[in-house]
C-alpha cells in the first residue's frame, strides 16, 4: 500500500476536454453543478506533484472576493472528499492528502489524464500518436469553467495545438484512404469550429466517401446557415459544388411518369417564393432569358437593414431578429411570382418580374412601411436599392 492507495487499485481515469469526470472502474464521479468543486478538483490533480497552500487554493477559487475564508475552503475540501467518496469508500481522504499549512492530490495514485495524455501523444511526432491525441481531444479543456483565468489559459493553449495539428493530421488520412477515421475526427473538430469551411469540406468528403450522403447534406446545411448568419458570407463555390454532388448520391434523380409531377409540383404555400441564395440565382438566370425573349421588364432589388448611425453597426441578436421579422414582412408582401433571398446578414435580394423601375421602388417602398408600421420599436432601420436585370439568352 502507498500513501493509502492499495497497491491494486484500479486506475483514475480523469477527463478534462469536453466534460469533467473522473472514473474508477465503472463508478464516475462527475463534478455535478458546482464550479467551485469542479475547479478545485481539477486544480489538485493538474498540481498533484506539489502540495498547494491554502491561500494558493482560496485565490484561485474566489480570486480575492469575499467567502473565500479558510473555514469555507475547508468546506468545500470536505464536500470534495465527500464526493470523491462516489468512486469507493474512503476514496476522498485517500486522494485528497492534508499537508502542512494546505492538501495535495495524493501523487501515488495511479491516474490518467487526458490533457497530459493528449500533449504526450502529440509530442510523440508520429503520425498515429498524433491521430490517437486528436481522438482524445473531445471538447475543449473543462468549458464548464469558461471565466476562471486558470481553466481559460490552459483552454486556449490545448485548443491552438489541437486546430494546428488538425488539417495535417486529417490530409494524411485523406491521402491513406482512411476516411472513416476522418469522419470521426471531424465531427468533433466542425463542433469546435463551426465556421471553418476547410473542416466542414473534410467531413462532407469523409462522410460521402463512407457511403453516408444525407449526414453530408445535412452538415452543408447546418454551414451554410451558420456562415450566413455569423459572418453574413456565403460557402465557397467549391463547396456548393460538394454540396449538389452530395445530394445527387443521396437522389439519382431517377423519375417516372407517375412521380414526375410529384417531384415537381411546389406544395401549397402562401405568400411569395423565399429561397437560398443558390436557387435565386438560378432564378435570376431564367426571368433574364425570358426577358430576352420578351421584352417585359424584370428589375431585382436590394434591402439592407443598418442601425440608426451609419458607422455602428447593429447589435448582432438585434439584426437576427429585424431579418426575420424582415421576412416574413417580405413573404406576406411580395406577389406569388416574385422571389427572395437573404444574401448577408443584413440584406435580402429580391427579383421583381414584371414590373417597370418606378412599380419595383413602390412595392419596396411599401414593404419598408410595413416593416416600419410593424415593428415601430425595431432599432434598425431598412433600405432599398433597384436595379434592371440585364436580359440574356437568345430565342
């Protein structure tokens, strides 16, 4: 027996990244809701070579605030060896060794953690450990503890080894065929990184070379709307270009008479046609070449939703919710033949066929007092520009 750990205990298996718990067989011990707990736990065994004093410990939990007393730290230490007593009888004063003027994690239990694990395999340099570490890497460090400038400093260290090893880790498996393991890997990594288009790019490919097109579909989707809504840009043409392949293996297309309508037909909906920026530009295509070809006008028109002073831009919860509104001001509005697409976080495109320049700026003109009428409260304001759509195709 060594420092009160029998020799045959079983091992700790501490986990940091993505959640906190530490398991002992099958018994788990995961912290529940407290942070304080959470983070003097996590400290002890991050410092288990070294006894940590108890001012050492009161800093870190309540960084000079009051409460934190000896007497409260104390506490706390018995409400966490209470705890830790989930993983065996005894267990709490077995781990959590009282040492002169502090504690200590006792150093010779035996234990796995999975940040030191992640940073030794990474270390390691060849490419399989460095696979292994991004397979241990299932969240980022401890994120219940998002604010404590111990947990954030190491968060933000972990994190930029995981994002640098990331695109030449998942290139190796891509170039070796190996897109299973890729596909793992990426879930985890669009996750973390939700608007990184190279990650979203790896796991779409890894998801159809694996035979799993409506998981890829819906990983563009899901991208797509982050991207739009985040950063108010589109995907790449490349990977749209991902995108349409991922929906042909998922539908060949392959129609018959007695489908053919059903396939085509819209199903009923009020209002005006509001589509994603792809299909409007196809539409765009369409009511040009019909223009070539008839001479009736078609004029497409730009709403922008912008704060009250042109150099602030509008709070982001704030535009979220006046583009939405926007929306369905734009749905009820518009005449069925018409059609609408966001295009960035702040405007909407529309396609106004049929109607000369000075109709289109009346019905825009209209939808603004709508909106306006409303939603009188909305800080932001909208405007509008039109425009003639150049007619194209030949007969």
């Amino acid at each position: 027996m060594k420092g009160g750990i029998p020799t045959e205990t079983p091992l700790l298996r501490v986990q940091t990244l993505g959640s906190f718990s530490i398991c002992r067989g099958t018994p788990a011990f995961a912290g529940g809701r407290s942070r304080k707990l959470i983070l003097l736990l996590a400290f002890l065994i991050w410092e288990r070579a070294r006894p940590v004093p108890y001012e050492e410990l009161a800093d870190l939990l309540w960084a000079g605030r009051e409460g934190g007393s000896l007497n409260a730290l104390k506490a706390l230490l018995h409400r966490a060896r209470s705890a830790l007593d989930q993983l065996g009888e005894g267990s709490g004063r077995s781990l959590i060794l009282s040492r002169e003027g502090g504690c200590q994690w006792n150093p010779e239990a035996p234990l796995s953690l999975d940040a030191e694990d992640f940073a030794r395999l990474l270390a390691a340099g060849n490419p399989e450990s460095r696979l292994e570490a991004l397979a241990l890497y299932r969240g980022d460090f401890l994120p219940s503890l998002s604010g404590s400038h111990w947990a954030d400093a190491r968060r933000a260290a972990l994190r930029e080894q995981y994002l640098e090893s990331l695109p030449e880790v998942l290139t190796a498996l891509a170039e070796s065929g190996r897109w299973q393991a890729a596909a793992e890997l990426t879930e985890t990594a669009c996750t973390l990184e939700p608007c990184r288009e190279d990650l979203c790019r790896f796991r779409m490919e890894a998801l159809l070379r694996t035979g799993r097109g409506p998981e890829a579909v819906q990983t563009y989707e899901l991208f797509h709307g982050r991207l739009l809504s985040r950063l108010g840009v589109l995907p790449s043409q490349a990977l749209r270009d991902l995108h349409r392949r991922a929906v042909g293996d998922r539908d060949p297309r392959a129609l018959s008479p007695a489908t053919l309508l059903d396939a085509l037909l819209e199903p009923p909906c009020p209002g005006s046609l509001i589509c994603d920026f792809d299909a409007f530009r196809t539409i765009c295509h369409s009511a040009a070449r019909m223009a070539g070809r008839d001479g009736r006008p078609v004029h497409i028109a730009l709403l922008t939703a912008a704060g009250p002073e042109e150099s602030a831009p509008p709070a982001r919860h704030s535009l979220d919710r006046a583009m939405d509104h926007l929306e369905e001001i734009l749905r009820k509005g518009l005449r069925r033949g018409d059609a609408a697409a966001r295009c960035g976080a702040d405007q909407f495109v529309l396609l106004l066929p049929q109607a000369d320049y000075d109709a289109s700026r009346a019905v825009c003109a209209r939808l603004v007092r709508n909106f306006t009428r409303r939603y009188p409260h909305s800080p932001l304001r909208v405007t509008f520009f039109v425009q003639p759509l150049p007619p194209g195709g030949t007969v």
